[in-house]
C-alpha cells in the first residue's frame, strides 16, 4: 500500500469496497492535478496548501517561467509581449502537464490556447477556481506583477478578460469551484474530500 495514497484510493484505482461500477474509478493518486481560473482565483495559494495536504509536488507554471528566464513574468511581458510570454507558457506547460502525482497551478491565461487546453483535458484533472470580478479585483489590484491590469481602468479589463475567459474554463474543468468570498483555508479544507473521491470515468 503507498503511502501518498489519498483517503478512500486503492492502489488498482478501483472504488472503495469493491468495484460496484467497473466503469468508475477514482482519482488515480499520481493523476496530475490543475488549477485554472483568473488572475486572483487563488491559483497559486490554494495550490501549495493542497499539494501539502495531498502529499504532492506543487508546481506554478508562472514561477516556473520566471526560474527558467531569471525575470519576473512582468518584464517577459515587457521584452517579449503577450505573444512571446504565450509561446513560453505553453512549451512549459506541456513539459510540467506531463509529471506525476504533482498539483500545478497555470497562469490565468493559460486556458487561451487549444493546444493548452487539450494538454490540460488530456493529462490530468481540471479545477476551475471560479470567483466573481469584483472578489478578484479585490484580491489582485496592488499586485504590479499582473501586466494584463497595467491599464487606466484595471477592473473594466479584469471583467472582460472573465467574460472572454469564463468558457475556456469551464471547457476544460473536471471540477468548478466557487470560491465566493470564502477565506483560503476554507476551500482547501472543502476542495480535499472532493479531489478524493473524484470518480474518472476510464
Ligand atoms: N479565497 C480567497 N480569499 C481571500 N483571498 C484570497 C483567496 N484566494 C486567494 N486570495 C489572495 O489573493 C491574492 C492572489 O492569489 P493568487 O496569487 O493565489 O492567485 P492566482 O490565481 O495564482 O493568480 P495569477 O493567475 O495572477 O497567478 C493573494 O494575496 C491571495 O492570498
Ligand atoms: O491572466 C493572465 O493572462 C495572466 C495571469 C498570470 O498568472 C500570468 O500568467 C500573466 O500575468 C498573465
Ligand atoms: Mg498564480
């Protein structure tokens, strides 16, 4: 028996007290998880504690972009554009999409691109971290290391970014989760017995 198993997973993935459903398995414990929604979803702080919790890798696809150029995401924007930075994101996101047993947080983004979107269908289960415009704006608008909002009217831009993005999300989750104006301990403490007992359907 491993260890890192989650709560209620045996190690054939096979449901708990027999597979009365030969059809339905449970999260397989070394499925890659994602984390996708919009800039100040909670992405990132939601992931580290669940990695924590799940006893797995965390992984954030903006820092790993950051590691891998030695500068902050904002000033990839700055040299490269949207355009370049994309092309980044998307190279990094099929090399991480690929390792096991880890929680990946994606960048708000990340969800624009088919060929992203079908790595992250394809690979792993999806949260969609939902949350309404003017929570994220709340939790977003004295970070300067968000390009996208370095505009005259950062929450116009934060609510059509959520409108344009919003079924792009929804597209490619497993799971949504409103997080509404709950605090982060919150939904972690909720999200875990739902990634648990997440049923795959082979
Ligand atoms: N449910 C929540 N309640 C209150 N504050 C939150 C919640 N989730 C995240 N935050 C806070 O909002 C800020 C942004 O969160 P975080 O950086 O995790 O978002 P993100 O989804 O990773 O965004 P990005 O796409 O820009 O990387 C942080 O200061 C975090 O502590
Ligand atoms: O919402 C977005 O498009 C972005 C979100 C951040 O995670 C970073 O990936 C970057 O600032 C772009
Ligand atoms: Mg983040």
């Amino acid at each position: 028996m491993n260890d890192s198993l989650p709560m209620g997973a045996s190690p054939d993935n096979t449901m708990a007290g027999g597979p009365e459903d030969p059809a339905i398995v449970l999260l397989p414990y070394d499925q890659p998880l994602f984390l996708v929604g919009m800039m100040g979803a909670g992405k990132t702080t939601i992931g580290r504690s669940l990695a924590r919790i799940l006893d797995r890798e965390f992984l954030d696809l903006d820092h790993e972009l950051e590691a891998r150029c030695g500068v902050r995401v904002s000033l990839i924007f700055d040299i490269e554009g949207e355009e370049g930075f994309r092309r980044r994101e998307t190279t990094a996101l099929d090399e991480c999409s690929r390792r096991r047993g880890i929680v990946l947080a994606t960048g708000g983004g990340a969800v624009l691109s088919p060929e992203n979107r079908k790595y992250l269908k394809e690979r792993g289960v999806v949260v969609y971290l939902r949350a309404s415009a003017d929570e994220l704006f709340r939790r977003v608008s004295r970070d300067r290391n968000r390009p996208l909002l370095q505009t005259s009217d950062p929450k116009g831009r934060l609510r059509s970014l959520l409108q344009e993005r919003e079924p792009l999300y929804e597209e490619v989750a497993s799971i949504t989760f409103d997080t509404g104006s709950m605090a982060v301990a919150q939904v972690v403490r909720s999200l875990v017995p739902l990634l648990q007992h997440y049923k795959v359907n082979p």
